[in-house]
C-alpha cells in the first residue's frame, strides 16, 4: 500500500469524527520548501496538518518516544516522519529536516517542544532556530484551535469543531555574533507571536499579553479572534 492511499485513509477518518475547517490556505505556498510552525495541543495536530488541501508532502518532527504508538505507525505510512530526541540538542533531527526542505518540501514544527495540557500555548524553545538559521527558507505559521479536546469529544460520540488557520509566510533576521542570546530569544519571539496571531485569545497562554501579537494582527489584516 502506497503513501497515497494512507493519507486518503487519514483524512477520510477525519473528515468522518470531525469538524475540520482549513482557512486561509493561500498562505501556503504551492511549490518549494518551508516551515511550517503550528501551536501544538494534540497527538492528532499532525494528522490535522497533513490533511490540509494545499501540500500533501508534510515532513513532521515527532518526539522519538512515540514510535512504539500504533497510530504514529500508521501515520509514517502516511507521511515522512523524523524522529527528534527531545532529551537533548538533536543536531542529527535537525540536519535531516534542512535537508527536507531544501529538497522543496514542507517540514512542519512544533517549537513549544511538548504538546500544551491546558489548551493554551506554552513558552517557545529556541530549537526551531537551529532549522530557520540553516534552511533559508520562509516560516508559515498556523494556528489550530478546537484539537485539545477532541479525543474527549469523540469518545463522547460528539464530532469536535476543529479550526486550522494558515497565516502569512515571513522569514526572520540572522542571528548576530554580538547579542546573540538577545536575538534568538527575539526571534523565538516572533515566530511564537506569529502563531498566537492566528489563535482565539483564549488559546495564548504565554503571549496573551504581547503587544507585538496584536501588532502582527493588525499589519497582516487578520480578524482578531475572541
């Protein structure tokens, strides 16, 4: 069975338990390589990102700990998946992603690390930077609310309302030699604001009260979103 058909699989079953709304798919460039940088309250972000209308060639950073989980291997079937050691700089991970991308594929990332537990977003880790510094290519970033809760929803025989909203592509500025900490720690920032644009106010958690949130919101014509 090829990689076709388990992604008409993934997003058959999708399609059946949810509510599944992809907005601003635009956004998303057609061809070529970039990141895409997603909130992350789910174990089933992934398969909600792979079923997007615009680019079946996902590549998603996985924490290694899941590869014994039966529907992380159904989901390699799917889609190409790099395993990322979590318990320390996984340089090897990180190598492998530059070169997904610079092959003109998508990789997507996660840089809250760790799925969120209370449906909001947690503080970014400056991981992602080890990837945007070497792929030079642009960030989209997406922000997917109604996923926290869904497997609740669904063993309660309720299909959840799940909302992906893909945002503008931006690239950020390389990282100085002086005041380097600075820079990455703005730069973490921003990619961190880029995505909390994109979510209801509720769904922030860390960044609810950034001002460079709204900022973004208001440069790109976003609706702001109770």
């Amino acid at each position: 069975m090829n990689k076709e058909f388990f992604q008409r699989v993934i997003k058959n079953a999708l399609r059946l338990i949810t509510r599944t709304d992809y907005l601003n798919c635009e956004n998303m460039p057609p061809t070529g390589g970039f990141i895409l940088a997603t909130n992350h309250n789910s174990r089933l972000d992934s398969p909600i990102l792979l079923s997007n209308p615009v680019r079946s060639d996902l590549t998603a950073i996985i924490a290694k700990e899941y590869r014994d989980n039966l529907f992380f291997r159904i989901l390699i079937q799917a889609a190409d998946v790099i395993w990322l050691d979590r318990s320390k700089a996984d340089f090897t991970a990180f190598r492998l992603a530059v070169d997904v991308v610079k092959q003109g594929r998508v990789i997507g990332i996660a840089p809250e690390g760790t799925r969120s537990r209370v449906g909001q977003m947690l503080e970014g880790k400056q991981g992602i930077l080890l990837l945007t510094s070497r792929a030079e290519v642009p960030i989209v970033p997406v922000g997917i609310s109604g996923s926290e809760d869904m497997m609740k929803k669904i063993r309660a025989f309720q299909k959840p309302r799940i909302t992906v909203r893909f945002g503008k592509a931006f690239t950020l500025p390389p990282i100085p030699r002086e005041g380097r900490d600075e820079a990455m720690q703005q730069n973490t920032t921003e990619v961190m604001c880029q995505i909390a644009a994109l979510l209801p106010k509720s769904y922030r958690g860390f960044y609810k009260d950034y001002e460079r949130v709204g900022e973004i919101i208001r440069e790109n014509g976003y609706a702001e979103l109770e």
